[in-house]
C-alpha cells in the first residue's frame, strides 16, 4: 500500500515522494530515513516504503514544514547498515521542491539524486486513471469523483462501473503543465453528499483506490474488512460515550443497541455513523460495559476524552507518595491505576547471572483498591533485593508493567527491584558540593558516560588510561593518562583532563534505565546509544555498571560517581527525558492507565512533536507529579546539582516551573535548563514551556540557538555560514547573544527576562560539531583558518552573559567525522580521542584560559538584565567586527574589561578607549595574565578575539 495524505497542499506542509530501485540481489529490509533542514525543524525520523511502482518502492510522506531549505535522505536498515549510495547523506534542495512537492528518484549503488525517472519515463501531459471506490453500503448510485489538475478547472466523472471491490471510475483529462497532484473529491450526484475532503493523488499514477472514510489513497488494493461493526465506542465524559459505526446510523440500529454494565439514560443519532450514549450516572470507568448490536456486534467501552479532561484529575489525581515504601519489617506498594479493574502484585527471586523468566515469580499477592485510583498492598518481611512487577486487568485485557516509580530494576529494566538504599551509599557519601553562588557562574560540559573513556587499544595502539571504560567508575578514575603503545604520556584524560580544564559542572546525557533495543545490558559492548528512549525514568542505566544484574551496583556506581566528581570540585547534571517513552503503547504509563499520560491528535492518534512517535502530556496533575517526583528523587537520594530538558518545549509552563519551586526546597543552586524549542504539539501555545514563554518561567533556562547559529550558520542547513566563518550582517544577532539574550534595546532583543536564562553555546552532541560544521561550510580554508574561527567561537561563548555551555572535546576540536546524529554510531565516531587532545594540547590550553579569565572576571557573568544595560556598552565597528567594554562598576567586577570579536579574514585596527590596557586575550594565548600593555588602538588578527583588561 502507498498512502497519501489529503493534505498534501496544504501551504504549511511539504509532500515528500521517494522512489527507490534496489540493488537486483538485494536481501535487506531497507527503510527511509529522513528529515527537513529549515527554516522550520522537523526532527529525524525513519519511514517504511509504502508503495511500489514500475520504477520499484516508493515512500510518500507529508512534512509540516512549508518549503524547507533542504530534505535528506539514508536508505538504510532499522540497524543502520546503509544502501549503496547512501555513505554520504543525498539532499533534496530547495529548488527541486515544485508546488510543495519533493518528487525524487534514487538508485542502490548510485549516489545522485534524480528529479525525473532515470530509466527514461517523460513528464506525462494527460492523466490517465482507473479509481476504485469502496463504500460499506455498497451503494454506488449517483456516486462520482471531481477531479481536477493542479491550478486547473475540474470536472465530475461517475463511478459507472463496478468490480468486486466497488465503483469504478475511469479518469482521463489533458495535464498540459505535466501536474506532479491531481485532485479529487468523492461526491453524490449535485452535492447533495461528500465523503471527506479533497484528497491529493500523483498525476502519474495508472490505479488507485479510495476508502469510505479514509483520506489515505492507496495505490494498491488495500485489505478491508467488509462486515458490518462498531468501530469504537469512547467515554468523552463521566456521563456521555460515542459509538461510531462503519455504515449509516438508522432508527433500527438505534432500537436493536444494548448497553450492559452502566444505567442509560438515552441513546441519540449523532451523526450519519455516529451514536451518543447518555448514562444516568457518573461512569466507573473500571467496569466493563459493554455495547451490543445483533448486526454489528460488540464493542467494551474504552476511555477516551474523559481520561483527559480536567474532571478526571479532579477526581482521581493523587497527591499521596507512590512507589515502594521499604523497611526490613515490611514493605507498602502504591500504584495510581484508576481505570484498572483488578491489580496484582508479582514478587520475583531475580537471578545473578540471567534475565529473569516467568519461573522466577515467587509470589502473586491481590491489591488493595486505595483512595483516588491507587492500588495498595503491604508485605510483611525483609524484602531487600526481591523483584516486583504488577499485573493490570483492564476490560481489554491483563498485562504486565513495571512500576513507573521504581528506583531500582533488574536487567535490562524489566523488573523492578526492592532494595535498602542505605546499602547503596559509597565510601565519603555526603551532601557537600562544590560552591555555586549564581547559574552564570556554570561552565557546563557535556559528555556521555560510554564516550568519556571507551578509547583504546582495541581501535588503535593509543589507550585512554581508564581501567574502567564506558562504565560509571570510569568517570572518576583520578591520574589516568593517554597511553601509547602501553606507556603512560604526559597528556591527562578523563577526571584529571575535566577537572585541569577548569569547567563547574559535568553533564552526562541520558542515565537513567533506557530501552533494551538500544543497548541490551546483558551485551553491553554490542551496541552504542545516546539514550534518549526512556524505559524507566527513576533508575540509572545498567549498562555503565560492571553488575547490571545486580540492582544494587549501579545505583551504588552512579553515586560513586558523583561523589568523585564533586571530592574534585565538579558538579553533576542529569539529562532528563521526560517528554517521551521509548515506545508508547509499550510504555509502563501507558500500559497501567491507557490513554492517561500521552497527547493525542484531533484524529485519536499519539501526538508527535518530539518526533519520535509520542509526546507525554505533562499538563495532566499525574504526569506532572511524576516529573517534579522524579527530578526531586534523583536529587536528594544521587546528590545531583542540575538537570538538562530534553525537548523542554513539549512541556507545560506549570510543570517546570513546579519543577524549579520543587528544587529550590532541595538546593536552590540546583540548575534547571532545557531545549525551549517551539514544538508542534496539540497544547496551547501559551502554556508551551518554550522561548516564546521564557518570561513565565523565571528560574529556567533555555539553549540558546540564537548564538548557536548566528556564530557558524543553521545546523539544518549543512553549507550554511555564521558571524565566524564567513556571513555577514550578523553584527546584532551575535550581540543579541553576548548580552545573554536580554531586551538590550530596540535592535538587540531575545528571549529572556534576565541572563540567566540563556545558556550560550555553539556545539553539543546533536548535529555537527562545530569543527565538522567548519569542513562543510569552508572546505578549502586551511586547517589554521579554521581552528581560528573555532577558537572564535570558543572565546565569544566565554566572554557572553549567561550560562557557558561546551561540548566534550571541543577544547580539541573534536570531529565525529562528519556525522551529524551519531546517536547510534560506534565507538570509533563518539569516543572522545585523546590522542587528538594531545595533538591540539595548544587550542586545549586555550580553552582553559578562557575559562580561568571568565572565571576571575564577574562582568562575564553577570544576572540582572538591569546591570547588563548599565555596564556592557557596545562600540562602533567595521563590518564584522564587535567589540564592547564591561564597565568596572558591574558587579564584584574589579576593573573595565574591553572586548573585541574580529570575525573578518584579514587583520583589522580597534581603537581602544583611554587609558593604558592589559592584553589577557589574543587568539593565540588566553588567560589572566598580562601578554602585552597596549594602549590607543590594537590589531586585531583575522578571526581573533581580543581581551583587554585595565591595570
């Protein structure tokens, strides 16, 4: 089949059309995976193909994106083994897209990208189609299509034949302008009737066929199911329910439909195939009721609006604890499940060796029903170290679900685990950390546990040092060194490298228990991740353990962890992914109260603004009770000092700033920031946790892409330029961010309310790195040009307001070579090379320079909008370069600071004002002290930054 959608021309959306020929001997299961480079973000997702032609497999999908500038495109593998031809990312420009159409041909083994079939077949100038129409009744009289070119004038054509799959209509018009879309609308005789909106169908297409009540144009013979039947039948509220049908509602049906399990009070036609059921009294919605029809037969009422309505949290969101409660004597359950019809508690003797079966169940135990939807048991006895997992009856059926609020599970997350968390605290375990007076005292970097230290001999003769590698311990390893050949070299790795590089804080992406499928703990070597596909939000990752069996050690681990980092002077930030499940209808959350903890489209279907399939619906009380539960848990019981929000945007304004209050009474110096991205999911765009509402969140701070753009061009757009690499007029963008994204004045203007609500940044692991960034957009600058303009970048980061956020590895400007979302990728693209750290020891202790002078000047960090406007003052400058003093009046700022970024590739003269000045800055050496007193004017190099301080 080859679905279409109706909308195809719709202004805001663009529809992609790929063919494929495969290789002749092909035995690989290929897919498509795409996305959309701006101006408007689409994430990256794969696609099957889902059609064929003459040419071979066709997929037809339609981006919400209105002329992007670019569309890519991998043939590959759910594995990501790659087609031939597709090594390299094969593009889709602007310029081929024609009508809000991307129209493509593509061949296994060949690397161009064709808009015309390459076999020879010439844009046709006549439509010529068969269309098949099938409707339930099977009725066909007076029924027809108007169909119409493109931009051209329509005419009716009547389904005058039929065949065994229904009417048939034979469609020839003239195409002169060779239309890639047709148009089409099922209609009874003068308009008396129509099914759906106008669909949109390939001109080229010989056969197509159409659905009753489907806007989705098959291009092969869809499968249906021909019998009369209810379609589904949905509580939208405590006291009404709608039943749809596959064919026309008549007062028979109304006489001949039961309903057992609930009081009715009235059944009403609602629409053409739609009935409204009224009950007498308020639904319990754990009953089985049950709708019935002598034709059409049954259907069990599901939830559906009403588990998403204010009257539901109303009556059943709980404010009490929830999760495991253990003491050696005894240990209480609570699970919130109030749609449940039955719960059971399944006890597990959890194995050391092996994944834990069905024959390990030790004991079932009935749940009590509790107070607001929860289910209680209490077990008497020391259940430390036993597994737990409950069984949910619901009228559909029973199934199996671990604990959203399990702290500790077994292997790969599918049990969770009772254990004594007194027994889980390392050597020196206390709450001291590291001193943080303000956000914008943060350097952030970040790193993945597994890339940190998995560098080794297995690749090349050069060893990271590290015993433990891609583990936890790994992480804190102090005196570790770059071996070469086995011997140890003067350059540090790992915790020493960290710490000698000056940064405050660490941060990790994802740690906590993430999807079997994309990394199974019991093969922890096998395949890498980034793990941004949650599975258990309150447990770390086994993974980077060297038990994962043992719930225990990685809890244990992952606070050791901490615990070194902060014995360093380091302090930790957690990756947070709240926004999705790894698979929705496989989620715990969704398995205990279906329908409850995701979004849905007006269509019924899992929302998708995170682009992964589901957006989790943080407005509704319990799923933002889990969040503010969850990052309040890993902070008090793990010591973490700050989390990073994944796809921020998705969430409610409400929940994070419950989020931020909740922390505050942990640690006030906690940080809280995210990607405030503005994602097109069904909530109203005024409580979007996004930049447009910064404002509304006064203690959360935002990526910056800004900055990150406008210093080295869009990260959708491969080729295109920024301030430091080559495009101009980016004067007021730049400055926009040095100030930290505050209304400066009527040209400089952001997003925030005050600086610290900006984390300033230029590379993080999605997308390029800045150095590959740099290869794309000046591929024959010379390697010196360009570790200057990545020096540039480098050192306006660190002379902005806000928050300074780095990339692990960019102090040596790490290459991922080339790839752009190594979030599956081997060990040999993530890996942080430290052999490249020692090559680039010069452009390492840089960074370091620039982080001591950020840290011994508070003008670089200050946190009132007030004080930025008072005491950074921007000078007139040539194109391309700015330059702007910090006034010695900001506060705890001891003496003026003169800045200037020249990102032009010659040499250019600054004139300075008066007074004698300190050069602590020069694109080649950075720091606190004094390289040369100038006084006037300074040349300023090409693609340099100049840092100037009074004596």
């Amino acid at each position: 089949m080859f679905p279409m959608s109706a909308s195809a021309l719709d202004k805001e959306s663009t529809l992609v059309v790929v063919h494929y020929q495969e290789a002749p001997d092909n035995q690989m299961d290929w897919n498509l995976w795409l996305w959309a480079n701006g101006p408007d973000y689409f994430p990256n997702k794969g696609f099957a193909f889902n059609g064929e032609d003459d040419y071979g497999k066709v997929a037809a999908y339609e981006f919400p994106v209105d002329s992007p500038e670019q569309i890519g495109l991998i043939v590959r593998t759910d594995n990501w083994d790659k087609d031939k031809g597709s090594e390299s990312d094969r593009l889709i420009t602007k310029d081929m897209i024609k009508d809000g159409v991307a129209e493509v041909w593509i061949k296994s083994g060949d690397t161009k990208i064709y808009t015309s079939n390459p076999d020879g077949e010439t844009a046709k100038t006549e439509v010529d189609m068969k269309v098949h129409y099938f409707r339930y009744d099977n009725t066909y009289t007076d029924w027809g299509v108007w169909t119409w070119p493109d931009g051209g004038d329509g005419q009716s054509i009547n389904f005058d034949e039929t065949d065994a799959y229904g009417g048939v209509a034979n469609v020839k018009f003239a195409n002169p302008d060779a239309k890639q879309l047709i148009g089409l609308i099922t209609k009874k005789g003068e308009w008396s009737d129509k099914d759906g909106e106008d669909r949109f169908a390939l001109s080229t297409a010989k056969e197509i066929w159409l659905v009753e009540g489907d806007s989705t144009i098959y291009y092969s013979e869809p499968e249906i199911d021909r019998s009369p039947k209810i379609v589904s039948f949905e509580a939208n509220t405590f006291r009404q329910a709608e039943l749809t049908l596959n064919r026309a509602v008549d007062e028979q049906f109304l006489s001949e439909l039961t309903v057992d399990g609930a009081a009715v009070e009235s059944v009403e036609k609602a629409g053409d195939k739609s009935v409204t059921v009224n009950f007498s009294a308020d639904l319990d919605l754990a009953q089985v009721i049950t709708a019935s029809h002598p034709t059409f037969g049954d259907k069990v009422l599901q939830a559906g609006d009403v588990l998403r309505s204010p009257e539901f949290d109303a009556k059943y969101a709980y404010d009490g604890k929830l999760g495991v409660t253990y003491k050696q004597s005894k240990t209480n359950f609570v699970l919130w499940a109030p749609t449940a019809q039955d719960v059971s508690l399944e006890l597990w003797n959890m194995p050391k060796d092996r994944p834990a079966n069905d024959k390990d169940i030790k004991k079932t135990i009935a749940m009590k029903r509790g107070e607001r939807g929860t289910w209680t048991a209490e077990v008497r006895g020391d259940l430390d170290g036993i597994g737990y997992t409950y069984n949910v009856k619901h009228a559909s059926g029973s199934v199996r679900a671990v604990d959203p609020y399990a702290t500790a599970v077994g292997v790969n997350g599918d049990q969770g685990v009772i254990v004594d968390l007194n027994e889980t605290k390392p050597k020196r375990w206390n709450s001291m950390k590291p001193k943080l007076q303000n956000a914008t005292d943060a350097i952030i970097y970040e790193t993945h546990v597994r890339d940190f230290s998995i560098f080794d001999v297995t690749s090349d003769k050069y060893d990271s040092g590290i015993a433990n590698k891609g583990k936890y311990l790994g992480v804190v390893e102090p005196g570790t060194r770059l071996l070469v050949d086995g011997k140890k070299t003067a350059t540090k790795t790992g915790l020493d490298h960290v710490k000698d590089l000056g940064v405050t804080h660490v941060q990790f992406i994802p740690v906590y228990d993430y999807n079997t499928a994309s990394v199974d703990e019991t093969k922890p070597n096998a395949t890498y991740n980034w793990g941004y596909d949650p599975k258990n939000y309150n447990a770390p990752e086994g993974s980077y353990s060297t038990n994962p069996y043992d719930a225990k050690v990685r809890i244990m681990q992952m606070k050791e962890m901490i615990q070194g980092l902060h014995d360093n002077n380091l302090r930790a930030v957690m990756d947070v992914v709240y926004n999705h499940m790894f698979d929705a209808q496989a989620s715990n959350l969704h398995k205990i109260v279906p329908g409850y903890y995701y979004r849905y489209t007006a269509g019924g279907d899992f929302a998708n603004g995170t682009g992964v399939g589901n957006d989790t619906a943080s407005e509704r009380k319990m799923m933002q009770k889990l969040i503010v539960d969850s990052v309040v848990y890993w902070a008090k019981e793990y010591h973490w000092d700050g989390f990073r929000f994944d796809l921020m945007g998705i969430h409610d304004v409400e929940t994070m700033n419950q989020v931020r209050q909740a922390l505050d009474k942990v640690d006030k110096s906690i940080l809280v920031f995210g990607e405030g991205w503005d994602l097109s999911t069904p909530l109203d765009p005024a409580l979007k946790a996004n930049q447009k509402n910064a404002y509304k969140m006064p203690g959360v701070a935002h990526f910056n892409d800004n900055i990150r753009d406008g210093l080295k061009g869009s990260v959708f757009i491969d080729t295109d330029k920024g301030f430091i690499n080559g495009k101009d007029g980016l004067e007021n963008r730049i400055k926009t961010g040095i100030v930290g994204e505050i209304d400066y004045n009527a040209e400089i203007k952001g997003f925030t309310k005050e600086p610290t609500q900006a984390i300033t940044y230029v590379e993080a692991h999605d997308n390029h790195t800045l150095w590959d960034k740099l290869e794309l957009t000046n591929p024959i600058a010379s390697e010196l040009n360009k570790t200057k303009m990545h020096r540039l970048a480098s050192s306006i980061l660190l002379t902005s307001q806000g928050t300074t956020f780095l990339h692990a590895g960019q102090e040596f400007m790490r290459t991922k070579e080339g790839d752009h979302n190594s979030y599956k990728s081997p060990d040999r693209i993530n890996q942080m090379d430290w052999k490249r750290a020692a090559d680039r020891k010069a452009d390492v202790q840089y960074m370091k320079g620039l982080i001591e002078m950020r840290k011994q000047n508070p003008g670089l960090r200050m946190t009132k909008a007030t004080d930025i406007k008072k005491n950074l003052k921007f000078y007139q400058a040539e194109a391309n370069v700015i330059t702007y003093l910090i006034d010695d009046k900001a506060p705890s700022q001891k003496k003026d600071l003169f800045v200037t970024h020249n990102a032009n590739p010659s040499q250019v003269t600054v004139k300075l004002p008066k007074g004698q000045w300190n050069i602590i800055v020069n694109g080649k050496q950075a720091g606190t002290k004094t390289i040369k007193r100038v006084s006037g004017s300074v040349n300023v190099p090409a693609y340099s930054t100049f840092v100037l301080k009074q004596p």
